[in-house]
C-alpha cells in the first residue's frame, strides 16, 4: 500500500484547496456582479441590487445577463435582465 495515498497533506492539497477555490471564485464573482448590477421588474418598474448570496443562487433563465428572481417591491417572479450600473 502506497502510503502517500494516506499523508493528510496529500488528503488536503486533493480536496480541500481545490474546494476552497471554488468557493472563493464564486464570492469574487457574485461581489463584481453585486457592484456592477442591478435588476429591474417588468411588472412595476422598481430597481433593485440583490446580496451576494442571492446572485450566487439567483437561477439563469436561458439566456445572456438574465436571472430569475423576486422583486422585493411588488414580488413578481420571474426573468429579469441584469443592468450594467
């Protein structure tokens, strides 16, 4: 039995870095994302920044920019458009 296999270091470098990158890569991008737009209801016209968890999570709708997400003024679900600040 091969014991580099067994070393915590081994155990570390394999899993928990590449893991903790991820997850760093997706705080970076939901903070730019969080500065950088803000989204507008098709329903009532308000405009509102959503919290870095929220874009994280917020699900794509299929196409380029846009997200599917609930409007904290009217509550209306649905697809809205990412808009450069």
């Amino acid at each position: 039995m091969n014991q580099d296999q067994t070393n915590p270091i081994f155990i570390l470098v394999q899993i928990v870095v590449p893991v903790g990158l991820g997850f760093l890569l997706v705080y970076k991008i939901a903070d730019i994302r969080t500065k950088t737009t803000h989204f507008v209801c098709p329903a009532c016209r308000s405009a509102f920044k959503l919290s870095k968890f929220q874009i994280a999570f917020a699900i794509k709708s299929g196409l380029l920019n846009e997200r599917i997400v609930t409007c904290p003024a009217c509550g209306y679900r649905g697809s809205m458009p990412m808009v450069k600040d």
